[in-house]
C-alpha cells in the first residue's frame, strides 16, 4: 500500500504479489519512464528481495481489485464515475495502442524474474475498471484471436527457455526505450519504441523490431 514493510525475512509473509514489477512494466510500456527507470526499479528487487521470493513471486499485469491491463494500456479515461466506468468501452484506435503495448508488456512479463499469474479473460481481451468491472464472465464465442495468439506465443517461451524460469537477471543496457539483459544463458531484448532499434551490449548487432521483444541463447548446440 505505497510503504516498504519488512517482509520475506524469515518471520513474516513467504512470497508477495509483484506489484512493484507491474507497475514498472505499465509506467516503461506507456512511456511514462524510459528503460533506465525500469532497470532501476527491477534492481531495487534485486537488492531487497531473497532469491527465492523475487524468482518465485507472482508477477502479474492484471487482477480481481484492479483495473484490467487492456484497459490500462488503452489510456481509458480516469475518473468517469460508477456509471461511466460500467459502461466505457475502448475505441478501436485505442484498443489497437493497447494490444501493441500489451506484447511489450507481456514480453517483459514472462522474461522476467517471477511466475506470470494470468488474470482469466485477460488472454481472451477483457477490458474493464477495476472491481466488479473487471470481474465480468468470461466472453465465450467473443475471444480476440490476436489477444489469444500473443499470450499462448509469449508464455509458451517459459517451456521453449527453462532459464527464463530460474536463470539469474543481470542488465546489460537499459537506454531510451530498449532493454537488454541475461536470464542464465539467454539475452533478452527488449523494445518498447516504435521503430525498429539496433543494438550492440554484447558485441554483435541485434536488431529488434518495434514494440517486440528478440531472445537469443548463449548455449552451444
């Protein structure tokens, strides 16, 4: 609730909800901090957090008190009342800027330290404030093929990259609105931009497409 509170040392909570990462991936993906902020916040994790906590926590981007992440990314409008809120739907061109922003989000989610937690219907494109709009049932017959396809691709990475479970973080470049950092073996790369970006951390040229995510494995095959 906003305060730093002494948990996870042995006497008190075993594990917490990563709201700290949430925020940080909203605030990166929705250019309201760049990707020097991001690698600061996750750090400060790092530091505070023990191993199993921080590797084992729930990560999430959506939640049953909590606006859904669609409608976040979607820079719905605040403060519309009650009746507002029930009945506030995205327009189309805001619903397009929300699924672009969600695949960065949901990149940064599952490449991460932590475990994604799915709030059910996000992966089917639910929008909704926060409770009891965002606990509306689950819309059969009108699930978003695009919404549906990107997080079956993206946590599908968790089985394809054991490291991305239980591979160590280490950031190698966090500048303007590209990330990269090491899970174990893997790099990741990471941008948040709008066109395609070149990078160079490691030494070798990397190119990574807008508002997209590019992995590569270290290991010798």
């Amino acid at each position: 609730y906003g305060k730093r509170r002494r948990y996870l040392t042995g006497r008190q909570h075993d594990s917490v909800m990563q709201y700290p990462v949430r925020q940080a991936i909203i605030d990166f993906v929705c250019e309201r901090g760049d990707g020097a902020q991001l690698c600061s916040r996750i750090t400060s994790l790092l530091e505070n957090y023990p191993p199993p906590a921080l590797y084992g926590g729930l990560s999430f981007l959506s939640g049953h008190d909590i606006p859904r992440i669609l409608t976040v990314l979607g820079d719905a409008p605040t403060h519309l009342g009650r009746d507002g809120e029930a009945a506030f739907r995205l327009s189309p061109a805001m619903r397009t800027l929300a699924k672009e922003r969600l695949r960065v989000a949901l990149a940064l989610l599952v490449t991460l330290p932590g475990v994604p937690c799915i709030f059910y219907g996000d992966e089917a494109g639910m929008e909704g404030f926060g409770d009891p709009f965002c606990r509306s049932t689950y819309p059969w017959g009108q699930v978003d093929d695009d919404v549906h396809t990107m997080y079956r691709e993206l946590l599908h990475l968790r089985r394809e990259y054991p490291d991305l479970c239980e591979g160590t973080l280490s950031f190698l470049q966090a500048t303007g609105r590209c990330i990269v950092f090491r899970r174990g073996t893997l790099t990741v790369y990471i941008n948040g931009g709008r066109e395609a970006a070149t990078v160079s951390p490691e030494g070798i040229l990397v190119e990574i497409p807008p508002m997209g995510y590019t992995i590569r494995s270290q290991k010798k095959v």
